[in-house]
C-alpha cells in the first residue's frame, strides 16, 4: 500500500527501468556478469571489459536489483538472477553477444523496446495531440517518423543500410516472440493434423516462418509458403535448413517473396495464416490485406488470425456471447479487476507500442468483429492463450512458469487470437480457435 501522489509519480518514472535495461542489454554487461559466476563481478571489472563509466554502471544497475532484475551482492557487486538472466544471450562477451543467432533469452526482445520503441514513445503525446496529424490519416507521420527523422514505414526503415542490425534483431525478437506463447498453444490450437494431405498453408508476412515450422514439425503431411520481403525470406530459407534440414528439397516448405498490400496470387491455399500481422497496421490498411486473402480464398479456404486482443477492462461484450469463446465463462475473484488487472498488461503495452512505431493497434474483440466483417469475413468462435506460460530455454535457470493454479482457460496474461475462417457466398465464417 501506498498514497495515491506515490504511485501516479511511480508509475511516470516507468521509463527509467527501460533505460537502464537498455544500458544493460547493448552493454553486454549481463553477459559478463554472467561470466563472473556467481560470486559476481564489480563494477571495475565491468567496466574493464565493456569500457563504461564503472559509476553509472552501477547507476543503472541498482534501479533493476530494486525491481529484483540483478542481485547486488556487496557494494558496487552484481550478480544474476533468475529475472535478469534472461537479459543474458548465452554468448561469450568475447564472441560478439550482439548477434543473437542462436542466442538464449530476451535480449532481442528487449533491445526492440528500449531502443526504437523507446524512442518512439518520447513523441507519442506530440503525434496523438496533433490534430492536423491524425486526421490526415499519413501513415508515415508516427512517433517513430519523429524520432529518427523519416517519412517511410517501419519496415522500410529498417531495410535501410544503417539499421541492417535493427532488422536483423527485429526478426529475432519476433521468433522469441514465438516462444512466449506456450508450446503447443498454435500446433494443438487448431486441427492442423485433420487437414488433408498436402494441404497448402500460406504463411502471409511470416518473417522467417518460426510458426510454420513448429507445425510443420509435427505434421509432415502438409505444405508450407513462408511469404515476405525479399531480404526477410533470405533468413526464412537459411533458419529452415537448419531447424528442419531437406524440407525445402522435399517440396514440405517454399519462400516467395510477396507484397501482403498487393493481390494474393495463390489460389490454392487451404489455410491463410496471418500472426501478428494485422496489429502492424491501421483499419485502412489492415482491410487490404483482408481483403486480398478473401478474394484468393476458395469456398473451403480458411484464415487463422493470430494476435493479442485486448480485453476489456470492464469485462467483455455480453452482445458476443453467442460465439464461442468470445465472452469469458469465468471471471477471476474480486478485487482483482475482469481483466485479471496489472498482470495481463502485455496487450496494452503492446498496443501502445503500435501506436509509437506504427499506426498498428491492438484491438479488442468488437473491434476485430467490425473489421473482419467489412473485410468479408465473419467471426464463428474464438480460444485464448496465456501470453507466457513458459519461457526460452536458459542454461542458468529453469525458467517454466506453472499457470494452472491462476484459473482455468482465461489465465491473467495476454491472450492469442487466432481465427479460423471459412469463405461463403456473402461471406466467410471464422473459427477463432
């Protein structure tokens, strides 16, 4: 418990944990701690081998032992601890941690959102109270565009020669992105194992095809299509070769490079697969790649749409309770809030991160109604996952994360939405799955 002035003054200085983690993380300093061991390394010797001032190594260090990320041991000593492991890529300091190729952990995911993200986030106030801005519907004018000074996408931008790393830790983020979610909650989610043989599912903006890949792995009667821009599907082809060796050759995978704005050329698909996809754009232009797929799809096609929604904070639309899954059958013990409260905080920190880089959002589930309809298609049901229910492998830790005792199938993390849509004459049902 504390007064109310302290946790409005807490909650404004949030940004500086993301600072220091960002500090931590570009640094190296979590991997050399780690190379200490566990009687931890002092500041001196930190600052020794990454070459930072040893007093604000030990600045940034201390706000994140206070939020129990770090342990410091005596004065100015630090050591891990099973939270600030995962900051941790598992690489030697001496054998460049910033490639995360095979790295362990979240730094990637990390470094996304204290780097651009975080930058970003200073103009949001700028861009969202500029009227002239937000009502010329510019999809280039973000936070982001005013940060760095540019008038193209995110994606654009990190095609540029200067951030080639940016892009390359972007795809790696979004593959432990991936592995938040647990295991099998997208292989068993859906019936990937009745479709019939050599269906083809296209994986639409699927960077270098993880999702795929994980079905892919436990159902070797089906086709795959990993889809994206051309540089992403260069690391999709070289990440499938190593992760599932011959499936390419087997004719089990293929890469096409594909503008998701533009018309679907394949016809054939049986399943359309879209994961954090639609979240990257506004209804504008989120309805073009909707629609897209919907005039490629056949009458048996199906779309599976996987991304976080929003919950209400209130509790859900009673008015979609006739779909299922849409209406949560249980709700947590007061006092915590319908939405499970401050622990299920990855959907609205996510979709406040949309709103910085991109002009993406996350939506709630009348949202995603509204547009998937105008689309042409049409929502049949719906299942949630926990956000993180385990985490990426550590050496240093078990890292497994138990929800069963949180509540049933509605657990306090962000949830996945996946759909499954069938196309009809006026239009498609969809499955969330």
């Amino acid at each position: 418990m504390q007064y109310p002035a302290r946790s409005i003054l807490d909650a404004s200085y949030g940004w500086v944990v993301s600072a220091a983690l960002g500090v931590v993380a570009e640094s190296s300093t979590a991997e050399i701690i780690r190379e200490a061991g566990p009687q931890g390394c002092h500041i001196d010797d930190i600052a020794k081998k990454n070459g930072m001032d040893p007093t604000k190594i030990a600045r940034v260090l201390r706000p994140l032992a206070t939020q129990h990320i770090f342990r410091e041991l005596s004065p100015n000593v630090f050591a891990h601890n099973r939270i600030s492991t995962l900051i941790d890529t598992g690489k030697s300091f001496r054998s460049n941690p910033g490639c995360y190729t095979g790295a362990e952990g979240l730094a990637a995911f990390v470094l996304l959102n204290t780097d651009e993200t975080f930058k970003a986030a200073g103009y949001i106030q700028d861009v969202v109270l500029d009227e002239a801005s937000e009502s010329s519907g510019d999809e280039f004018n973000t936070a982001l565009n005013k940060a760095f000074g540019t008038h193209i996408d995110l994606f654009s931008w990190y095609e540029k020669p200067d951030n080639r790393k940016r892009y390359k830790r972007f795809g790696f983020a979004m593959d432990v992105s991936r592995k938040l979610t647990p295991p099998a909650a997208i292989s068993q989610g859906f019936q990937w194992s009745a479709l019939p043989e050599k269906t083809l599912i296209v994986d639409v903006g699927g960077g270098i095809g993880s999702l795929s890949l994980e079905i892919a792995q436990v159902n070797p009667h089906l086709r795959f299509l990993i889809q994206d821009k051309q540089g992403v599907i260069r690391q999709a082809e070289q990440h499938w070769e190593t992760e599932l060796p011959g499936a390419s050759a087997a004719g089990r995978v293929s890469f096409g490079e594909h503008d998701f704005f533009g018309p679907q050329s394949v016809k054939d698909a049986g399943i359309f697969l879209l994961r954090l996809v639609v979240h990257d754009w506004s209804d504008a232009y989120a309805l073009k790649i909707l629609k897209h797929l919907r005039d490629a799809a056949q009458s048996t096609t199906k779309l599976i749409v996987i991304e976080n929604v929003v919950p209400l904070v209130c509790g859900e639309d009673e008015s979609f309770k006739h779909i299922p899954g849409a209406v949560p059958t249980t709700l947590p013990p007061k006092p915590l809030l319908p939405n499970y409260g401050i622990v299920n905080m990855v959907p609205y920190f996510v979709d406040i991160q949309m709103m910085a880089i991109l002009r993406g959002c996350e939506r709630t589930f009348p949202h995603y109604w509204d547009l998937l309809k105008k689309a042409g298609w049409e929502i049949e049901g719906s299942s949630y996952s926990p956000w993180v229910n385990c985490l990426p492998d550590c050496r240093k830790a078990s890292l497994k994360l138990d929800t069963r005792s949180l509540g049933p199938k509605f657990a306090p993390m962000s949830i996945v939405f996946g759909c499954n849509v069938r196309k009809t004459v006026s239009s498609s049902r969809l499955n969330r799955w």
